[in-house]
C-alpha cells in the first residue's frame, strides 16, 4: 500500500513543473492577506481606470476655465471659480439652461424654476422617489399574498422594469405626442388629461407638462423595483409573529401597522436610498422623451455642456451632482443612524 | 323620523331592502372584514395590471395600426398591418442594434462574473486587513453618477488620452466605434451589484466543503471553481441575469459612446432612435422596434422571474 | 512515511492564542486522539497538520519532508470533517473519485480504486446516489471512502462522528477501529468526547488552553493523569477532587484526612495540595473486604441516587447542609464525594453512611501548579516529572 501512495504522489510530482505549475505553487505560498489582494487585482484595475480614475480627471478638469476657441481642451487654471459662478448664477448665461433658479424677494421666492437644472432634477427625485415607494409598497403586499395566478401577476408588475430605458421613453412618447391617441387632444378637441388640466396640447414641448409625464413614466417603471425590494423584506419577516397577533387578536390593519410596518422600515429607507441615488443621474428617459432642451436636468446639463464644448463647467457641474448624491446620501445614513437602524 | 323610529321595529330585512345593493354589500363588508380586504385587494391587482400593461398595449395598437391612419387613435388599433415587423428590419437594420446589445450585454456579464467571483470569494470568505474599507470603496463608486466619468472616459477611448510611462509617452488607442467604449464602463458600472451578491452567496458555503476540497488536492483558486462557484449557481445566475438586463437597459454609456450607426456596435438604443428624425415619423415602426427590442427581456424575467427577486434582496439589502 | 512531528507550533489569532508552543511526536500507523473541552485548539492543530491554517511559528513534519508552509494538496494527507462535508453537487462516485480525478489518475485505476474503498467501507451498489439522498451514516462512509481512497500517509478525522446519533455513533467507532486494522496508516483524530479517545485511540493527546497536557496510552492517562485538567477530563463520571493540606500524619481538609508519610512521597508539610479519587474507588464500610489498601472511615451522608444498570452513583454529602452539585466540571468541592456502587447494593437517599478510600488510588496534586505529586498514597508510584510533552513514547 506504501509502494502504490508513492507511485501516486509520484506521479501528481512529475506533473509539477513548468510555468504554470511554479505559477500555480507561487500562488499557493501566498498568505491570506496577499492571496485576497491578489484575486481582488483585476476588479480594482477596473474599478481604477474606468471609476478611480476618470472621477479624479473630471475634478481636475473643474478647476480650469472653459476654452471656446483653439485646440486646446481646457484655458488656464481658475481654481473653484467654476463652482463659484455655478453656484452663484454668473455662469447661466453661457449655459443652455440655468444651474440654480432666479431667486426673488417674493413669495415664493423663486422664479423659473423649471428652468433650473438643479431644481428639474431635484422636483423629479422628490416626486418620482414618492410615489415610486407608495406605489412599490401597494405592489409588494399583493405580491405577498398567497393567490392563484401569482407567478403571472408577478411577472406582469416586474416586466417595465426590465424595460430599456429608450423603449421606456419611446412607449411615453408614443403615449403623449399630440394627434396620436385619445390621451392628448387639440384645443378645439380635449382630451380627458387636457380638460382637467393635467397638461396642456404639446405637453412633451413643456417643460411643467414634460417633467410630470417624465415622472409617472419613471414611476411607472421603477415602483416594481421598490416593490421587489420591499416584498423581499416583507418575506424575510417571521410568520410566526403573525400569528402571534392573531392569537392576540389582532386586525389586519393592527398586525400591519405593528408587525410589517415597522419591520420593513429599513428595507424601505435603504430602497428609497438606492432610488434617490438612481433618480437624481437623471438622463436617458428625458433624452429620449422630451429632449435635454426641454427639461434641463443635472446630466442633461453636463452632456449639453460637454457637447458644447465648455469641458470646464461639463466637469464642474457633474462634480457638484456628485457632490449634492453625496449630501443626500449622508442626510439618509444620519437619519438612519439617529433610528438606530 | 317617525319612520324611522318605527323602522326598527320592522326589522334589519326592511332596512337593509332600502339600502340597495351597495348598503348590503357594505353592510356584509363591516359584519366579515375578510371580504372587504378580497375586494381591496382584487381592485388594487386589477388597477396595478391595467396600468403595468396597458403601455405595452398601447405599443401593440399603434403598430399594428398603419402610419398614414395614426391620429386621434382610441383603444383599439385602426387596421391590422402585421407586415410593419418586417418593414421596421427594412427600414433600419434593428437586428443588428440587438445582435450588438447581445454581444455587449453578454461580454459585460462574462467579464463582471469572473471579477466579481474573485472579489466575491475574497469578500465572502477570507479575512484580511481592509476589507470593508475595499468594501465601502467599492460601493461608493456607484453613487457616482455616470456624468462624472463622461468626460475622460470619452478622450481616453477616443484615443486623446497621453500615458507616460518613464520617458516614453503614448497615446491610448482609439477604441471609439468598437464594444470596448461600451463594455468596461458597464462592467465597472455594474460590477459592485454582483460583487454583494456573490459575495452573499459564496460566504454561505460552508468551510468544511472548501476545506475538504484543498485537503482533496485542489489549490485554493480550484476550490473556489471548483466547489464554490458551482454549489453557488444560482447566485450566480443571478448575477449574471440582472447584469445582462442593466447592460441591456442601459442608456447613458450606450447614448454616447458611439456613432449610433449598427456596424460601430451601438446597441438598441441607437437602434430605436434612428427611426426618427427622417423624411416622415413613422410611429408604427416606432413601436414595432419597441415590442421586438423588449422582447429578449421579458422572456428573461417571464423565465428568471424567481432569480431575479432573490438576487435583488441578497445584492440590494445585505449590503 | 505517516509519523506527524509537531516541534514548537503556535498559532495566533489577533490577540488570541489558539495554539501555544506544541509539540508532538506521532508514530507512523499510531491511532491518536487530540482530545479536550471547546475552544482548547485541537481543532486548529489538526488544521495546521492539513495545512488549511499555517501556524505562526514553529515546524511541522509529516514522513521526514517539513510541510510547514506547503498548501494542503502537496501533503499527502486525507481528512474527514464534522460536517462530512460531501460536496452536494457530485454522486458517491464522483465524491470518492475528486482527489484522484485532480491528480489525473487513469480511468480504470480511479474505478478499480473507487470500488476497493466502496467496499472497504460497504458502499457497494451505492455509487451513483447523490449525498442528500443518503442517511448520515452512509454519507459518513462516503466521507471515508473518499479519504482512504487516495491512500493517504496520515488520516485526519475532525470529530468525524459528532454528527451521528447515540446508536450510529457507538456502531462507527467499532467500524474506525477495524478499519484501522486493515490500512495501517497514522489516524490522527480529533474529538471532545473523552469515551471516544479512550476506546479508540493508540495513544491520547490531551490538550487544553492551546497547550498540550499529556499524551499517553488511554490507560495511563485514566490512572495516571498529569494533572489536575486531565484527571478531571478523562473519566466519566469526573474524579471527584478536595482541597487540603499536608500535614505530618498525611492529607487533612475540611472533611476528609487521609493519613500517609509525606517522606515517602517527598512531599513537604504544609504544601497545599488537592486530592483527587475516582468514583469508583470510593466503597461503602460493608465492601471493605475489597480494597487492599482502604482509608480510615469516612461519616456521610447519601443524597441523590442515579442508578445506571451496571453500577449506581451516588452523591455522598459530607456536611449536614452540603449541596449537590451534578455537574461534571473538574472542581474541588469538599462538602461532596461521587461514588460509585454495585448495581445490588443496598442503599436508599438520605441514610448516614460510612464510606472508605481505596488508597491506592488515591492522587495528590500540587493545588497552585495542578501537576500530580503522587498516584497512590501507601507503596507510591511517583508521578513522572515533566509529564506529558518529553516523557513518553511509550510503545
């Protein structure tokens, strides 16, 4: 028996040479530590050329002046005047839309808000990120339920989410160009949405009218995000508590506003987090459904400014983005912090 | 009022005659609770349904509708031009849009999976300093938004981006009009996502299975191939379908990191956006293009269904 | 080729130290058990014979190659776990067949093979199930038959058995024993459960805190124990231990003196020392015909009965008020004597009793270090000093 495990052992020796096995024993002397930073390697290089270091140039880039003319990318270095101006207002009048809105002495103080980047981008988070939550909720407790036809009413409430974002926007368009159907009528003919004043005849040529279809597309769209990620919460929750509250004599409604309700809470602020992030890149649904002209949002602006070319503010105005994602984010983690979640 | 007070008297079969339908209905409702929440909740599928699907009619009915007799159309489509699904491949080469979304699609999900399995086996199984920093770096990537990194990405892949390394300097290449403008910024965009999942995945296989592998005589790359990866299959898959559907679905890096023409490897989104801005606006095609370019994704999530909502709560919520 | 040489081994966690400066020395072919309570780092001295964990210092030898830093594959050896760990995606046959396929031995040598360890271990006919369609005792089988396939020099088992129930448990030691017998090879065997060492094991190696604290033949670590952790961990139910002092006329405490020369034992008066005695040695009055060498007699008090079948145990208050702690934990309790009688006695709770101590059973331990003075108090068979690390290899 000896014999044979030496034969065998011999054998697996004699395979170990050349450079893939001594490529193989190197690997296999390394510690945990080195090992783990090895594997990780490939996905840090890509992380790093095409994140780490594109954010790093971009911020570079804000702090040098736009070059209008010549060959040259950038002017000469301006330092944080860029963020200055674009804060400030200075720079709206080279821009194809404003950054901030016009600030009044009256109530309500703000004027053209629509023509606010900041303000169409921030009016479309608030918006969509609610009625997404309140939507995604009501769709996660049918899913919960235990009903024939499960499986399709499922798949019917997932499937926009998988749909392109251009085909998202070209179903809207469709939906919403004037003379096409009966949900957009003329001004001698209203439609139903016209008479009530939802929006006016050419509503993807308004901004106000543009920005409300952008968002119930959106809404349309993503509640069954939200709605997964909150069924998946409802599922984790013990059902042996409900019964519980049964046995206790609980209602419907009692044993959701104390069981679930307060067990998904987390699950929903961390959705809502994630959405707040998705909402506020804002881009392609208003791209292919309206256009950047007619509802300027924060990415909206820095490809128009990129396109323009102003490589400066392009950069500038994609790093205050950055930077407000960032407030926001922080505003959840303190307030999730302060709920002892 | 007299009549009343004396319609006590008479008995709940009177009162509840005078109520009609609705008032017995209510009333049954508030004496059996259970049936006023089947009702709700039969109101509420029905109204979620009509609204998920109803686009998607409406995409069916102005297809099928020819382009000339478009306008003021109602519910149903005026007409039956089947033939507008070969029409829209005449009028712009969309098959090749999504053989180009495909390839792109499929070459990010094989790119992020094995990345994201090395980095998900580190994550998930060893232990070694700054790991949740990594971690917490990782995530903070994708609150970036995709305008943050337009800029250089765009002159590094057209080719105006000089590297110096020692004295020598070149210029990147210029890989405009090629998948790879495309496919490494998905991969990086998307990497983190299935990164959490595997990494959810593979720290559940128990240590006894990699440990008896290794003593088994495999390295430790073998066991995590070997014995990790296929006993986490379905995260996975997972992972790979929800890779394919962002890929698919993407439309910033897909927008503007090519020329928009099929033979420079757009994807759909170029695709759809051709039919426009013509001669004519051929809303038919339009939305034929539309049903056909949803198609592959819906028979992924009709098929991945399950996958995909175990994959979003592992990804998503562990963080 | 299978004798396994530990020489100074370590192993550090952050600030934990799961192994502490261990030595050991396994003969080819020797059945050993590392043995201990939880957490004492047997496990993680078995890993680092594997190789799955590398330790932070010291050497380990397997054959006459030093394998400290060599990966698990290139060590020749076969390990089988607690959780059996049979990967669930694979049939018997490609369980059993995994190492031998990676080392790309040839189809008919890896069939001929598989069906010798299938039948080794009476899997025959079962090759082509899947591990969840199997009861644990068979998948436990799997487990060995895809350790002994591959012919290892040193057999690792990790408390292989923990898993199985009572009945299983008791079958597949005998099955182990056996199947010791007809490989021959070193079996190093790790497991929590004392009774499991005692009956299988060539030699047991007791471990505690990281340290080693004894290896010896099951029987002299039962009779002989280095100290007072071993004597309270092997033997069930646990020697019963009290606290005391040596005085001129021999071991006096509280409840209990047992008289003996200190010269004869080289111990000074006035040493606080603890004596430890077996259940077993402890007899009633009527039995004193049965002890060659008793103590004087001992006024208790019986409290709880627990009879076995083959012997009853009973709990012996010295103290009108004394409590009955049931636990097993190595303690001195003084006020308490465990005592273990012939299933026929005549005996009921809550009677006055005399008892007497088979003196030579009686062991003395240092109280401050726990290490034996003396096994036997009259002729005296001196406890070896240092035990444990450098003093054996016995066979």
């Amino acid at each position: 028996m000896a014999t044979e495990q030496q034969s065998g052992e011999a054998l697996s020796e004699s395979r170990r040479s050349g450079p893939y096995a001594s490529a193989v024993n190197w690997m296999e002397a390394l510690s945990e530590t080195q090992f783990a930073y090895l594997l990780l390697t490939p996905a840090l290089i890509l992380l790093g050329v095409i994140a780490l270091y594109p954010l790093a140039t971009t911020f570079s880039m804000s702090l040098f002046a736009d070059q209008l003319t010549g060959s040259a990318r950038l002017g000469e270095f301006v330092g944080l005047q860029n963020y200055i101006d674009l804060i400030t207002g200075a720079r709206d009048f080279a821009l194809p839309s404003a950054f901030l809105p016009t600030f009044t002495t009256q109530f309500p103080f703000v004027t053209d808000i629509y023509s606010s980047a900041l303000m169409v981008t921030l009016i479309f988070t608030v918006f969509s990120v609610l009625f997404e939550t309140l939507i995604g909720f009501g769709q996660a407790l049918i899913l919960d339920q235990d009903f024939r036809g499960r499986r399709w009413v499922r798949v019917a409430i997932i499937i926009p989410w998988a749909v392109p974002i251009v085909i998202q926007g070209m179903i809207w368009y469709l939906m919403f160009q004037p003379n096409i159907g009966f949900l957009v009528g003329t001004t001698d003919n209203p439609a139903l949405l016209n008479q009530l004043g939802f929006i006016g005849t050419t509503p993807l040529r308004d901004t106000a009218d543009s920005l409300f279809l952008i968002i119930v597309a959106d809404v349309w769209k993503t509640s069954a995000f939200m709605a997964l990620l909150i069924l998946a919460g409802m599922q984790s929750i013990d059902r042996s508590l409900y019964d519980v509250a049964k046995v206790a004599g609980a209602s419907r409604w009692q044993q959701f506003k104390l069981i679930t309700f307060p067990l998904i809470l987390p699950t929903v602020l961390v959705a809502m987090l994630f959405r707040t992030i998705d909402a506020m890149r804002v881009y392609g649904i208003i791209e292919t459904m309206a256009g950047c002209q007619t509802v300027p949002s924060l990415s909206c602006l820095v490809v128009t400014t990129f396109n323009a070319p102003l490589y400066g503010t392009s950069a500038t105005v994609a790093f205050i983005t950055a930077g407000i994602i960032g407030i926001v984010v922080s505003v959840y983690i303190v307030n999730f912090a302060s709920e002892g979640i | 009022m007299s009549n009343e007070s004396s319609g006590i008297g008479l008995g709940s079969d009177d009162a509840e005659m005078k109520r009609g339908p609705l008032g017995r209905w209510v009333n049954k409702a508030i004496k059996n609770p259970d049936r006023a929440y089947r009702s709700m909740f039969y109101v509420a599928t029905v109204f979620f349904l009509v609204t998920t699907l109803f686009p998607f009619y409406w995409l069916l009915v102005i297809a099928l509708t020819p382009n000339r007799l478009i306008s003021n159309m109602g519910l149903l489509p005026k007409g039956f031009n089947p033939e507008v699904f070969i029409t829209m491949f005449e009028r712009v080469p969309f098959h090749l849009y999504m053989f180009n979304s495909f390839v792109l699609g499929i070459t990010t999900t094989v790119i992020v999976l094995l990345l994201a399995s090395l980095a998900g086996y580190v994550f998930g199984r060893l232990r070694f300093p700054g790991k949740s920093f990594l971690m917490l770096g990782i995530l903070a990537i994708s609150y970036f938004p995709p305008a943050a990194f337009l800029i250089p990405l765009f002159e590094l892949f057209t080719g105006n981006t000089a590297i110096s390394i020692g004295f020598i300097t070149v210029s990147s290449p210029d890989l405009f009009n090629t998948p790879a403008p495309m496919v490494f910024p998905f991969s990086a965009l998307f990497l983190p996502l299935s990164i959490f999942i595997l990494t959810t995945f593979y720290g559940q296989i128990p240590d006894g299975l990699e440990d008896a592998a290794r003593v088994e005589g495999t390295t430790r790359l073998g066991a995590l191939f070997r014995v990790i990866v296929p006993l986490s299959a379905p995260g996975v898959a997972t992972a790979g379908v929800l890779t394919f559907i962002a890929v698919y679905n993407e439309f910033f890096f897909s927008f503007l990191m090519n020329n928009g023409e099929a033979s420079s490897w757009a994807p759909i989104v170029a695709g759809i956006l051709k039919y426009q801005g013509q001669f004519d606006t051929p809303y038919n095609l339009m939305a034929a293009a539309s049903i056909v370019g949803v198609l592959p994704v819906a028979i992924l999530v009709i098929i991945a269904q399950e996958r995909i909502v175990s994959g979003l709560t592992a990804g998503a919520l562990k963080e | 080729m299978g004798d396994v040489k530990l020489e100074h081994v370590s192993k550090h966690y952050d600030d934990v130290t799961a192994v502490d400066d261990m030595n050991l020395d396994i003969n080819d072919g020797e059945f050993i058990c590392l043995v201990g309570p939880s957490g004492c780092g047997k496990s993680t001295t078995m890993e680092m014979i594997a190789g799955l964990t590398i330790p932070s210092e010291g050497k380990v030898f397997i054959g006459d190659r030093e394998v400290t830093n060599l990966p698990p594959k290139d060590r020749g050896v076969a390990m089988v776990f607690q959780n059996i760990a049979l990967f669930p995606h694979m049939d018997v046959y490609d369980n059993i067949s995994f190492g031998l396929r990676l080392r790309n031995y040839d189809k008919e040598e890896i069939e001929r093979r598989v069906n010798r360890a299938a039948d080794v271990v009476q899997l025959e006919g079962m090759l082509e199930r899947m591990p969840d369609e199997m009861s644990g005792g068979q998948r436990q089988r799997v487990a060995i038959a895809r350790a002994i396939v591959r012919n290892p020099g040193v057999f690792l088992m990790d408390e292989p058995l923990a898993n199985l129930d009572a009945k299983l448990r008791v079958h597949m030691r005998t099955e182990l024993q056996r199947l010791h017998k007809e490989l021959d090879t070193t079996i190093i065997y790790v497991t929590h459960d004392q009774a499991e060492a005692m009956t299988m094991s060539d030699r047991i190696a007791v471990i505690d805190s990281g340290q080693l604290q004894q290896i010896d033949p099951p029987l002299v670590c039962y009779n002989e124990p280095a100290n007072l952790f071993v004597a309270g961990f092997i033997g069930s139910p646990s020697m019963n231990f009290l606290d005391g002092e040596v005085t001129e006329d021999g071991f006096v405490s509280q409840n209990i003196d047992v008289e003996f020369d200190p010269a004869n034992l080289g111990v000074e008066v006035g040493r606080d020392v603890t004596l430890g005695i077996r259940p077993e040695d402890v007899y009633l009055i009527e039995d004193e015909h049965l002890v060659t060498n008793p103590s004087h007699e001992i006024d208790a008090m019986t409290d709880v009965l627990e009879p076995m079948g083959d012997e009853i145990f009973v709990y012996l208050k010295l103290e009108e008020d004394a409590e009955t702690h049931l636990d097993e934990d190595a303690v001195a309790t003084n006020d308490q004597l465990l005592m273990s009688v012939a299933p026929d006695t005549d005996i009921e709770e809550d009677k006055d009793v005399s008892v007497l101590l088979d003196r030579s059973k009686v062991h003395l331990f240092d109280t401050e270090t726990g290490k034996a003075i003396s096994h036997g108090i009259e002729s005296g068979i001196q406890a070896s000093e240092p035990t444990g690390t450098e003093a054996e290899s016995d066979d």
